[in-house]
C-alpha cells in the first residue's frame, strides 16, 4: 500500500479501455491520476466509456467530460487533467498508461524516457474482440516461464448467430 499511495499515475486516452483504467486505479488509491485525451466526444464514445452522456456529444473533449466523475471516485487521490506540452514533462510519473493508437515513434520516445527514469510504460488497446497489452518495466524486471508450457494463442476466424467458432491458427 506504502508504495501506491505514492504513486503517480498518467493516464493517455479515455475511451472505454482508458476510462476503466483510470477508474480502477483511482479506486486503487494512488497520490495522483492525470488524464489526457483532447478528443472531442463523438456519438461512438457513449458505448464505451460510461462517464460521458449525450450531452457531451461534439462539445466537449473527453477529458473535460470524465474529469469530475473521476474525482468523485475518491477524494484521497489528486485528479487532474495533464497539461504536459512535451514528453519532458512526463518524467514526473512512476506509470504511463496509454490507451490510443500513437506513432511509434512517440511511443518509442516515450518507453525510452520511461527506461532512463526508471519509470513504468504500458501501452494497451482494444479492439472490439481483440486487443494487446505492452508492459515495459525496466531491464531489471523480468518474467519468467515457471511451467514451461507452451503457450495458445486463439483467433477467431468468424462469428455466427448465438455462437462463437473458434479454429486455431
């Protein structure tokens, strides 16, 4: 607990996978939550993300539109918008949470940052049925295969009526 209550948190885009992040590790209990996405809601965002209402619809950017709601969720964490205009401007968190299709250039500028200031850089998106999970948390931090078994992967080739067909690749 000692080492999330000091925790620092940058969250980068809130559709549905950003906006559940940020509310879990609100919840979670961390010092501070920033939370980035100059989008502007579009009607698709209302399926997704649970914070905006219709109201929001071409007016307001995601951001502005999740950020009261997420400062609700516990008064014990600092909730605020980043205002950050470089990556330089990042180092001052321990995670950095994307959730938007970036270049990878930027990504990579941003992991490299995240390396050098020994701080961790995780990159998420989903996709409907599918979606990935990037972990970068240092070169001292590794995971290993206890088991040794050898690892599925599932694709789903098509979906019929009232059913999922799954055929391996």
């Amino acid at each position: 607990m000692n080492k999330i209550v000091n925790l620092r948190v940058l969250i980068i885009g809130l559709r549905g996978l950003g906006g559940e992040t940020a509310k879990n590790i609100i919840l979670a209990g961390p010092k501070e939550v920033s939370i980035s996405d100059k989008n502007i809601c579009n009607i698709n965002d209302l399926g997704a993300n649970f914070y905006l209402n219709d109201n929001d619809i071409n007016k307001k950017t995601r951001e502005d539109s999740c950020i009261d709601k997420l400062k609700e969720l516990n008064p014990y964490v600092n909730v605020n918008i980043y205002n950050g205009s470089s990556n330089k401007d990042m180092i001052k968190y321990n995670v950095i949470i994307i959730t938007e299709i970036m270049k990878l250039d930027e990504l990579y500028n941003i992991d490299k940052l995240c390396r050098e200031n020994k701080n961790y850089f995780i990159y998420a998106l989903n996709f409907g049925l599918t979606g990935f999970l990037f972990n970068d948390f240092g070169s001292e931090r590794a995971i290993f295969d206890f088991n040794g078994e050898k690892k599925i992967v599932y694709n789903i080739r098509y979906i019929e009526e009232k059913k999922i067909v799954i055929k391996l690749l």
